[in-house]
C-alpha cells in the first residue's frame, strides 16, 4: 500500500471564507500516483473546516448567514472563551461545519457525487493555516 501526505497553506484576506481547495486536492491525488483506496482532507486548525458541498454562490451566503445566527461572532462578551483572543464564534462554526472529509479514489479520480466539491472554511482568518491531504491506496 502506497501513502502520500501534503499541507496545502492558506492565508485568508478576511475573518471567514470559503474556498473551493477541490483543483489542489485533486493535484495532491495525481502525484501520488494511488489509483484505487482514500483520500482524507482536514483542516490543522481548530478554527477552520474542510467539508463537501456545492459550489454556489448563495449557498455559501446562506452558511455565512446561518452560521451566524448560531454563533454570532459579537458582542464578544457574549463568549465565556474569548479573553486573550476573539474568536469562540469561530470554534463553535468549526465544530458545526466540520474538520475533514474522507473521499473514495476509485481510478485515480475523486469519486464524487454530483456537484459535490471539497471546500476549505475558515472561520478565525488573517493569518497562516494548513489542510492535511493524506492518501492511502494502491
């Protein structure tokens, strides 16, 4: 059995965003050359997610609105945990939202189903974070 693992690195421009990581997920799958077994994807940080989804503009809306509605980031007194930092909104959003995704590569590709995408939310951003790309397979 053959085992590749890659840290894909992003530094968001605002506090929360969604970025379609589907196109870096899928390089990390043709070099390491596995055409049959699992790709996992996850998110390093506390405050950030990797999840599957649609990539569509209002739907990305939506999380942001109804994430909000569940965690909303202020007044930030409201958070028992924000003392030294402002971000107990971002740690309930990634706990919503997820840490990783497990895909099938069933002939060297993604075995998705339609429209399905892997996207990487941050929550708590303006800073360096990383994904883990980790596959196993033959």
């Amino acid at each position: 059995m053959k085992s590749y693992r890659k840290e894909l690195w992003f530094n968001t421009q605002n506090r929360r965003e969604y970025i379609n990581i589907t196109p870096q997920v899928e390089q990390c799958l043709a070099e390491s050359g596995i055409k049959e077994g699992l790709l996992l994807c996850n998110a390093m940080h506390i405050t950030a997610s990797v999840f599957i989804n649609d990539d569509e503009p209002g739907l990305h809306h939506d999380f942001e609105v109804w994430l909000e509605k569940l965690a909303p980031e202020k007044p930030y007194s409201q958070y028992q945990h924000n003392g030294l930092e402002d971000n107990a909104d971002a740690h309930l959003k990634r706990s919503i939202m997820g840490r990783e995704v497990v895909v099938a590569v069933t002939d060297g590709k993604l075995d998705f189903g339609p429209w399905e995408q892997i996207f990487y939310g941050e929550f708590d951003g303006k800073r360096k974070k990383r994904v883990l790309v980790k596959i196993i397979g033959e």
